[in-house]
C-alpha cells in the first residue's frame, strides 16, 4: 500500500525568514566596516599642499605649527590674498609673512606695509625687505644650530635651535636685538615691532622635531593672541592652478577600481556565511592599568629607592609642564624654575626645591613631594 508524504508548510514558512535573519547582520557589519574605513582613509590620508601651507602635512607644510598654535589658545587666521589680509588685521595682532617670492608687486607690498599689526617676516626676499624692512641688509649666508646669545625671551626659552641654511641680517643707523648671529632680529618701528627671521625651516612639520625649533616657532608666532598667516603660494592677480595627480589618472582605472571593490564586495558576503554554530571563546587576562602603577610601587618601595620614584614623578612632570611653558626639552633649570613660578604664582624657592631638589629621606616625604607636584602643575594648568 503506497503512502503518500505531505510537507509541513508551516516548518517551509518557518526556514525562509531564518535564512534571512542569518544574511542579515554579515550585511550590516560589512557596511558599518566599510563606512569606518573610509572615514579613517580621510581623516588619516595626507594633505599635499605648498610650502608653508598651514593645511599641508608633507614635511614643508605647516599643519603642525598651526594647529599647536590653536590647541593653545592662538586664533590663527588664514590669509590667502592682500585683502583677507587687510580684512583681518587690527592692532595688536601679529602678521606672519612667508613664502614673499609671490609678492612680486610693489603695490601689495606697500598695502601689506599700511596694515595694522606686528609683523613677523620669515625669509623674506630683497623686495620685501626693501618695502617692510628697509633699515635691514643681508648678512653672510649661516648653517649652524647654536644659542641665542641675546637678550630676547622668545629665544631664550628655546634655547638651541637649528635652522639649516639661513639668512642674517644687520641694521643702519637702529637698535636692534639680533640673536642665533643675525639669523633672528627684532626691532621697533613706527609704534610696530618688526621681526625677521632668516629661515622657514624650523617652522615645518619637518623642522619642528629638531632641537629647540618648535619652542622657538611657538613663542615667534604665538607672540600675539591673534595670528594673521599670509604664505601665499602663488603670484596674487594669477588664476591658474597646478594640476593634481588625480587629474592625470586615466577614467578606465577609476572604473577598474570600481569593479574590483565591488568583486571584493561580493566576495565578502560569500565569504562571510554563517559555516557552523557560534563558539564560545575564553577571554584573554585583563590586566588594569592601575595594577601595573600599584605593582611598580610596590618594587620602589620594597628596594626604598625613593630616589628613582621622586625623579620619575619630576621627570613626568616636567615632560608635561614645558610644552605648556612654551620651553624647550632642554631648557635649563632657573628658566624653568622662574617661568613656573610665574605661571603659577608660586614662590621660586619652593618650585625649585619640589622640581629639581633632593631625593626625599623618608616615605612620607615622597608622598609630600607627588602632592606638591601635583599642585604645582594644577596652578600651571589652570591659573
């Protein structure tokens, strides 16, 4: 006797929307993956640009000075002609000129010489010495990284910087503060503080790390609480602009591109089935940060070397208090004594002997010392 075999629809309606939810979450995980690669391609892909430009992050960009400049409370203006320029400058700002080879015309030169404001002028050509700076001649050609060896505070706290092949200057008839031999000179003008420095070196994203550069950039261009950037990276008046490596790129390859990401694409969703049930995996060890801290105390404290947890906690401190400071990493220990103490209102004594003082005899004076740091760096911090 034949039987005949009926299917359950139901267990058929069941499969079909388990089968969906299964290609559900694949899909949406590669798209949330893919919209995360491509904001971290953006926000992580390098900027190209001119020399000096503040938005460029190749090693003659500016990009680094500019947005330390701004993480410390200096409103950084970007000038793109003479008139952004003239829009933008007001007493007491301070005019950064750079990249003045484009300044080519006399009459933008002497609009740029009207505009209220200090003037900071790196590297600048004969041109614009003769327009901005006309007491100034050039000095023999320099390659040297030395001290300041002037008076001036902005170098001072910099201490040694290294400039690569520079310019110096010499004045007629004026009294001026010349450091670095000449490479830097400022002096006063017509109720305006004039600045020349003869190298954008030290400026770059490439210069910052040498020496004292990037203390010496800092106190140059954060001198005033609004900075006016002006590198102009073309002749101004001219509308032709340099052609971009994208734009030498044939149109078949971006379709190539594009049909490859979607085979990858593709591939993935194959690749991403669901083979077998999901596993259970045992975590990895999960150590705390404050364990480690608490460990290495402990070491310190059973070989009662107070002497290397006391130079440790002034050394962490000191590697956070002179980028505030605007001091170089090897500025000596009066300046940065006399420079926190200012900061904070601190007396002098007191810094000094909590900063750079003798190890501490018992463990109650340690303890005492991190408090006093601590507090020092606090009243640095948030005067």
């Amino acid at each position: 006797m034949a039987t005949d075999t009926v299917a359950d629809p139901a267990s058929a309606t069941v499969t079909t929307p388990r089968r969906r939810r299964s290609w559900r979450w694949p899909v949406l995980t590669l798209v949330v993956l893919a919209v995360i690669a491509v904001i971290s391609a953006y926000l992580t892909a390098p900027r190209p640009g001119f020399r000096m430009d503040p938005e460029s992050t190749e090693p003659d960009g500016a990009h680094a000075l500019v947005t330390l400049l701004r993480d410390n409370g200096v409103e950084v203006v970007v000038a793109d002609t003479i008139v952004d320029v003239e829009q933008a400058a007001r007493p007491g700002t301070l005019i950064l000129v750079a990249e003045s080879q484009f300044l080519t015309d006399d009459a933008l030169l002497d609009r740029l010489a009207r505009a209220p404001g200090d003037l900071l002028l790196a590297e600048p050509t004969a041109r614009t010495r003769e327009a901005l700076t006309p007491d100034l001649r050039k000095g023999s050609a320099s390659d040297f990284d030395s001290s300041p060896d002037c008076i001036l505070r902005e170098a001072n706290r910099a201490g040694s910087v290294r400039f690569g092949p520079s310019d110096t200057y010499e004045a007629k008839d004026r009294m001026v503060t010349r450091c670095y031999d000449g490479v830097l000179i400022r002096y006063r003008d017509g109720g305006r503080t004039i600045t020349v420095v003869g190298s954008t070196d030290f400026m770059t994203n490439g210069g910052l790390l040498h020496a004292g550069n990037a203390a010496l950039a800092m106190n140059l261009a954060g001198d005033r609480p609004r900075l006016i950037w002006y590198a102009p990276h073309r002749i101004e008046g001219e509308t032709s602009s340099p052609t971009s490596i994208y734009d030498l790129i044939p149109r078949s390859v971006t379709w190539i591109i594009w049909q490859l990401s979607i085979v990858v694409l593709l591939v993935a969703l194959w690749k991403g089935r669901r083979i077998g049930p999901l596993v259970a995996e045992e975590l990895p060890v999960v150590v705390r940060a404050s364990e480690t801290v608490e460990g290495r105390g402990r070491l310190y404290r059973s070989r009662r070397a107070r002497d290397r947890a006391a130079d440790a906690l002034r050394t962490a401190t000191l590697q956070r208090l002179l980028p505030r400071l605007g001091l170089g990493a090897g500025a000596p220990a009066p300046v940065v004594v006399t420079t926190v103490a200012q900061r904070s209102g601190a007396d002098a004594g007191f810094v000094g002997y909590h900063l750079f003082g003798p190890p501490p005899a018992t463990d109650n004076d340690l303890l005492q010392l991190a408090r006093a740091l601590d507090e020092i760096e606090r009243q640095v911090t948030h005067p």
